[in-house]
C-alpha cells in the first residue's frame, strides 16, 4: 500500500492513498498505534492552528519544528507500517518575514 503523509487545510488525519483511492484516507486508515495516531493528529492540528494560507508559519523557529516534528512522524509512520511505501510531501515552507 502506498501513503503520503501531508498536511492540508482542515484535515484532521494527514494521510493520503490507502485503501480507497488517491485522496484523502479514511480515519484510521493507516491503522497506527493509539500514541502515534495521537501524535500525528497533533502535528496536524498545529499545523491549522499556525500556517496561514497567505503568510506560511509566523516564525523560522515554529516552521523549523515541524518539518522536524514531521520527519520523526514519519520515520515511525514507517516502522508501524512495514511493507508499506509512506513518503512525507512536506510542502509549507513559506514564512511570514
């Protein structure tokens, strides 16, 4: 199976791929352990709460985090899921300056 790990407007579970199609998995889908589940969905939920579609992070130092956050994410995304293509499509880089 394959997934992407990526953040979007509104989403609350950043996986896409999976079992149904292309889009958006269905909650839950991939099945992850309950504390890694609960991380994942944390690092979405900050990412709606401090990305602005027109400015990007407010700061390098909130931007830098969660890339970082983002890369651990998925380095263990990719050990729960072993036979399973996951990539990180890390695409909010922009900063307000």
């Amino acid at each position: 199976m394959r997934y992407r790990l990526m953040n979007d407007y509104s989403v609350d579970w950043p996986f896409w791929g999976g079992e149904e199609d292309p889009g958006l998995c269905a909650d839950g889908d991939p099945s992850l352990p309950t504390d890694l589940a609960v991380a994942v969905r944390a690092w979405a939920a900050r990412f709606n709460a401090k990305f602005s579609w027109e400015h990007g992070w407010p700061d390098e130092e909130t931007a830098a985090f969660h890339r970082a956050e983002g890369e651990l994410l998925h380095r263990k995304v990719k050990e729960a899921l072993p036979g399973h293509d996951v990539a990180l499509m890390y695409w909010e880089t922009a900063v307000r300056s």
